[in-house]
C-alpha cells in the first residue's frame, strides 16, 4: 500500500462523516454501493444498496432549521489501516459526534466505532464492508428521530 494509497482511504471514511454532518444523506449513501453494512444496534444488514443506506439515514437523524441540517460534527480518531495486499485493506477508528441546537449547547453526544474494508478497482478505493457500533451515548434527543435499538 502506498501513501496515496492511505491517503485515499482516510479520505472515504471522513467524506463519510463530512457528508452526514451535511445532510448529505444520498451521496453518503452512495459510498457504501458496493459494500456490505452492518449495524450492531439493530443487526440490520444492507448489501449493495447505497440508496437503503440514504433511506435509513433520513429516517433516524433529526435535522433542524430552514436549511434542514442535523448540526453535528463527526471528528475521527484513532484510524488505523492496514493493507491486505496491493487492492484491499481494513481500518477502524471511532468517531465523537457533537451538536449544538438553539436550545442545547455544544456537547458531546456519541461515540461510534467503525469498523471498514476497502477494495481498489477501476476509479480507486471503495468500501466493501462496514460495520458500525453506537458504543456511548449522551442526550441524542436532537440528533436522531427514533431510539438507535429501534428496527427500521
């Protein structure tokens, strides 16, 4: 694996992260159209379905005012990523969500660990596999719509 390589990945994983904190539901959702996700709150499993991903996305998080936004902010850590050869690779690395409303100041909301595997292919790298687990939780009454156990 090369540095561009790592640079690559690391730039999926937090153009996830940028495009939630943005309402950016499609799109994020699209990042995940060869990829197998797994979410260990509710053991739903969507396979190749960028467009499921998106669905769910609307139907949890909350989003607020005219420009219809969640106000968060994901910031990763603790990325690590390793190669598995010279077109496949696997990272983890947790994220802090804050928020900030007009009637809740800013605060730490969640942590959420995620868990990845990468291919490279024609166009460069892409998720292949993701699962993801809520691991603490703060007040998410102005994050989310419904409770993260809740089947969708």
């Amino acid at each position: 694996m090369t540095a561009d390589d790592y640079f690559a990945i690391q730039r999926l994983i937090n153009l996830y992260f940028l495009l939630v904190d943005e309402a950016g539901f499609d799109a994020a959702g699209a990042l995940f159209d060869r990829a197998e996700i797994l979410y260990t709150a509710t053991g739903r499993r969507i396979i190749n379905d960028g467009a499921a991903v998106a669905a769910l996305m609307r139907g949890f998080v909350r989003l607020h005012g005219p420009e219809a936004r969640p106000l968060t902010r994901h910031h990763s850590g603790n990325l690590i990523i390793e190669s598995d050869g010279d077109d496949r690779a696997a990272a983890r690395c947790s994220a802090i969500i804050f928020q900030a409303a007009d009637d809740f100041p800013l605060q730490p909301i969640a942590e959420a660990s995620y868990a990845d595997r990468f291919a490279k292919g024609t166009g460069g790298w892409y998720f292949t596999h993701r699962e993801m687990a809520l691991t603490l939780t703060g007040d998410l009454s102005r994050h989310l719509l419904r409770g993260v156990n809740t089947p969708a």
